[in-house]
C-alpha cells in the first residue's frame, strides 16, 4: 500500500467495505510488521474486531504474526489472488483519493508560502485530522452517504478487551526446550519450567522487549521464561523508525494544518477514554 509523494513515503490503511470508512492508518517510512500493528491494532481498539480482514500478498500481510493476532481474535485473514487486483478497488481508490487531496497539499505547493513537515508524528497527526474532519464527513459518491455517518448506522463490531488485544499483537515462535531446561530465542537463552524438557513450547513476547517472555504448552499457560544469557533485547524486526532520507522541506498550502487545528479543538472537548482503560497488564 503506497502512496511514493514526499519523505514519508509509505502508508498503511483499513477500509470498511460497507461504509467505506477509515478504521485504521498509519504513515512511515518502511512497510513492515511493525508498522502494520501500529495501523491495525488502534484499529480495532477504536472500531471493533471484523468477521475477516481482506489483505493483499505482500509480505507484512503474510508474517506469522498477523496470522497469530488474527487467530487468537477470531478474524478470518483473506489474501487477493495473485495477479487479480480487482478485489483491491476500494483501497486503490481510497488511495488516489489520498494523493489527490491530502499529499498533494504536503508535498507539492503552487508558489505561496509553505511549511515543513519536518516529523512522522505531526504527519499521521495531519492525516487524523484530514480523515475525521474531511473524508469521513464528505458523502461518498458510491454509498450516497458520509463514511463516518453509515458506519455509525450500521451494526457495530464487538470491541475486544485490552487484555485481549495485548495478548494478540504480542508475537509467538515455537522452539523445543532442551534437557537442562533452557531455550533458545534470536540468540537468547532462557530457564523454563524443567518439566517442559523435551517439549516443544510456544514462546510469547512483546518484540522489542526480549527480557520477559510468557511460555505456553499444548495452548495452556506455562509460566515465564527467565532471563538465562541475553545480548539481544528486541527482535530483528522490531526495528525503530528511521527515515531512509531527511525530510524534505515542501510549499504549498497550509490546509493539512488548518484542519489539524480544528481536529484538535474538537478532541479537547472530549474523553479520552484510552487514558482511563489504565495500564496494560504485564
């Protein structure tokens, strides 16, 4: 999914297909699992857990990891077929209507004075608020009705509970434990329960913090994993956010920010319901 205007180059985005809202996005500089997560769990934090979740064949989509988060939640997972883009239509749309309206006034200007977008949170920042206050209220030209209006009007999805959907985006791999008890993770080594010798377990955690590992068994909880040697503290796909290139300054008009400052007037208004659900357990 990407939308190559400017330095932040890369975006990841969820469609209803009825409403033909937005219920999840995220822009930055590489498309990969992490970046996916972050634009597909406030997603379903937000707006609820879907029956399926249609998906095309790249690589993000066909990590181990989604198949986990969506299983454990019961999503069904649907890949296009390759080579039949046609199923794709709607976020192809959503797409252009994207380059057409929102990147065009970030990264391209018509002589007036402009404004630098000079980092990736003030960009999904600008994004929010052109989604919410833009997009979603405009009648789309296929449904008749505003996005955000017939997502309302129809039936909402169950929300899943903030433990649920912790445990869901937590990432798994399976490795048999050996006959001391200890196992092996990206070059970590860790104690286990001594009964487990001989078994092959799942390991969960939270991939870029290695220390602190949960262990199940046959699907059953089976303890944590102590920390036994461990030199590496994130997975090797857990990697940061780092530009491939310096953001690049831009003119054109303000209207990203216009909208941003109207966005943020209204969220004063309002809970922040997120604040009050408390810390995630551990």
């Amino acid at each position: 999914m990407d939308c190559d205007e400017g330095a932040f180059h890369r975006i990841f985005a969820f469609v209803d297909d009825h409403s033909r809202a937005v219920t999840g996005h995220r822009w930055g500089f590489a498309e990969d699992t992490v970046r996916l997560a972050a634009a597909l769990r406030p997603a379903l934090a937000a707006r609820g857990v879907p029956s399926y979740v249609y998906v095309d064949n790249g690589s993000a989509f066909v990590d181990s990891w989604l198949m986990r988060a969506c299983a454990r939640l019961g999503i069904k997972l649907v890949h296009s077929a390759p080579g039949r883009p046609q199923g794709r239509g709607k976020i192809e749309r959503f797409f252009r209507t994207v380059n057409g309206e929102f990147t065009v006034e970030i990264a391209a200007g018509d002589g007036q004075p402009g404004r630098k977008v000079d980092s990736l949170a003030e960009m999904n920042r600008l994004f929010t608020a052109w989604v919410e206050n833009v997009y979603h209220r405009r009648v789309h030209s296929e449904t008749g009705m505003a996005p955000l209006a017939r997502w309302m009007a129809g039936a909402p999805f169950p929300v899943p509970s903030p433990g649920d959907l912790a445990d869901a985006f937590r990432w798994g791999e399976y490795r048999t434990v050996a006959k001391t008890g200890l196992v092996s993770l990206h070059g970590n080594r860790y104690q286990v329960d001594p009964s487990l010798a001989g078994r092959k377990v799942e390991l969960v955690f939270d991939p870029f913090d290695l220390s602190f590992l949960r262990v199940r068994s046959e699907g059953k909880d089976a303890g944590t994993a102590q920390p036994f040697q461990v030199s590496r503290h994130s997975h090797p796909k857990a990697r940061p956010e780092v530009p491939a290139e310096p953001p690049v300054p831009t003119t054109g008009i303000d209207s990203p920010a216009r909208v941003d400052a109207r966005h943020t007037a209204e969220l004063a208004g309002k809970v922040n319901y997120s604040a009050l659900a408390g810390p995630e357990e551990p």
